[in-house]
C-alpha cells in the first residue's frame, strides 16, 4: 500500500510540473514557412507546425512531448490554432523548428538513464523522485546530433519536481544546472543496442575503420588526446573513469564519429 501511494505522489508531482509547461494556442503567421513534420506509430509522415515543448531552461521536456497542428488542420480564418500535444506514445519521430528556425530532429528510442537515475546530490524524497522520474522513463524523444553507420543522440537527464527546505532547494537546482549543461550522448552502430558514448567507446567502435584509426594514432582528433601528466601512474579502471569525465564528447561527436560516417562506409 504504501508503494502504491508513493508511485501515486511521485506521477502527481511530475504530472504536475510539466502540466505547467503546456501552451496549446499559436498565433500563426503571415508568412509561416517553416513546416515541420511528425511520423506517426504506422509510419506515415504528417507535415504540419511542430513547435517543441521544452526549452533551454527545460530541455528535457522536448523527450516527453511535442506540439503540432497538422497542414491539413490549419484554419486561416483564425487568428489562433490549436496545438496538439503529443508524445513517444503517439509518434515515432518529430522534426520542429526552434525559436531560431533551426531544423531540430527527435526520434523514439527505448533506453533507461540510470547513469542520471542513481546520480543525486540531493538525497530523501527530493532524490527518491528525481531517480524515479530517469528510471521510469525507457521509451523517450532523443535529438539526433548525427546520422549514419553511427548515430549518435542527445539525452537529458530528468530533475527533481520536489524539494524541501532551503538547502535541498539550493542543492536541487544546482544539480538541475548541471543536467542542463551535461547532457548523456548515446549511439547505436548499424541498429546496435543504444550505449553511451565515451572516450573509451569511441575508440572501440571506430576501430573497424583504418582512415579513422590512422588519424587516431597520428593525433589528429584534439578530442582524442590524452594528458599523460594527468594520467601517470593511475589504475586502469580510475584511468578510464578521468578519461570519461575529462573527455569532451560533443568534439568525439563532430571530429571522430562525423568523420567516420563520411569516410568509413
């Protein structure tokens, strides 16, 4: 009973922060070009006006849902439209244009982030809900960052929706910052199970490609290489832990893997 009442409170909560967020009209404009477009469950592509439901403050909304008006939905004798909202349940993909008209591509994968799930500065129930909020989501929106024999997607980590007292507070939205500014990046290699991308894995699935490895071993990728200063006379296992935190994965993602997608077919 009272695990039911707690998976009650903490799907209130979270029903309830991100409720806050909803915006269902939209003002179309007179000179409305940028359509995006939604690939529903059977795979038919609807073009429409796709907006995302998240934003820079709150990234990881735009894994949950998605707003749309489908063309064929659009009423121009109305000054407003109504959005639907709809999530990984309703879709397999989105494609919507940012605030800044730039193309932004998301697809459904099934993938648990447990690395944020059991990663809490917080601790108590403020931890309890943030842990549950990563580990009960599997099937979520991703950003595709690139495409190809490697894809690689961007993944937020999912923050508290409860905090009590001041320091948890202050904890609670130091930790959110982060999550902000450290996104997870996961990839599949030709339909793989998703994993994370690390400096260590990046190198394990390039390593089929002698143009990749051969820039590797001449040190042409910066963010491939190491500071042996920093990393004399570490353990194995602490080398490969300060390899990943000190690794800048978005520059593995636009050097390395960008660079085996165009030449490693």
């Amino acid at each position: 009973m009272r695990k039911i009442l707690l998976f009650g409170l903490f799907s209130l909560m979270t029903t309830s922060v991100y409720a806050q967020e909803e915006n269902t009209d939209y003002e179309l404009k007179a000179d409305e070009k940028k359509f995006g477009y939604v690939i529903d469950k059977s795979g038919n592509k609807i073009e429409g006006i796709v907006r995302l439901a998240g934003n820079d403050m709150s990234p990881w909304v735009n894994q949950k849902k998605v707003k749309f008006i489908s063309a064929a939905d659009i009423d121009k004798s109305k000054k407003k439209q109504k959005f639907k909202t709809m999530d990984s349940d309703d879709l397999k993909e989105y494609v919507a244009y940012d605030d800044s008209n730039v193309e932004r591509h998301f697809e459904v994968v099934k993938y648990t982030n447990t690395k944020e799930g059991f990663n809490t500065a917080t601790g108590g129930l403020s931890g309890n809900i943030k842990a549950f909020n990563n580990l009960t989501k599997s099937n979520q929106f991703a950003e595709v960052v690139t495409d190809g024999k490697i894809k690689v997607y961007k993944l937020y980590g999912y923050p508290t929706t409860f905090s009590a007292g001041q320091n948890q507070i202050n904890e609670a939205d130091k930790e959110t910052e982060r999550m902000r500014k450290n996104p997870s990046f996961i990839y599949t290699k030709k339909g793989s199970k998703l994993k994370e991308l690390t400096l260590k894995e990046s190198k394990i699935i390039t390593a089929d490609c002698s143009y990749v490895k051969e820039k590797i071993g001449s040190g042409a990728y910066a963010s491939l290489k190491e500071d042996e200063k920093k990393r004399s006379g570490l353990g194995k296992f602490i080398k490969n832990q300060i390899d990943d935190v000190m690794s800048n994965v978005p520059q593995i993602v636009d050097e390395v893997i960008l660079d085996y997608n165009e030449n490693c077919k």
